[in-house]
C-alpha cells in the first residue's frame, strides 16, 4: 500500500508546532521588568543612604577642623 504525496504533505504540515517565540519574548521581558522593579528601588535607598552618610562625614571633619583651628586661637591669646 503505497500513500499519496498528498496525504504526506497534509500529515506533515499540520504536526509542527506553532511558533512560540512571542510568548517566551513576552515571559522574557515580564522578568526583565520584575527585577528592574525590585533592583531599581534599592539602588536608589542604598544611594541616598551612601549620600547622607558622605555628607555627615563632610559635615564631621569641618566641625573638627573648625574646633581644631578654635583651640589654637585661643591657646595663642593666652600666651
């Protein structure tokens, strides 16, 4: 018994899958905007936390900077 091209061509086009690269596309950057959406957030807490902690620095060595230069003032109008 012999088949018909027909009927082989018929079998074989509707036995492949469809294309699923849209949906896999989509998974894709469903996960890439999840973690943008958890990353972005705490880049943004630790840069301002690293800010403020920069400029208390600052702040600290003006301050000593400033008790240093008062204590020689006043050592040098005693003498």
């Amino acid at each position: 018994m012999q088949s018909s091209p027909t009927s082989l061509n018929a079998a074989t086009s509707t036995s492949t899958p469809p294309n699923p690269t849209p949906q896999t596309d989509v998974a894709r950057s469903n996960t890439i905007i999840s973690s943008l959406a958890i990353v972005l957030p705490v880049v943004v807490v630790c840069a301002i936390v690293g800010y403020r902690k920069y400029r208390a620095t600052i702040l600290r060595r003006r301050i000593q900077r400033l008790n240093q230069l008062w204590q020689l003032e006043s050592s040098q109008k005693l003498s």
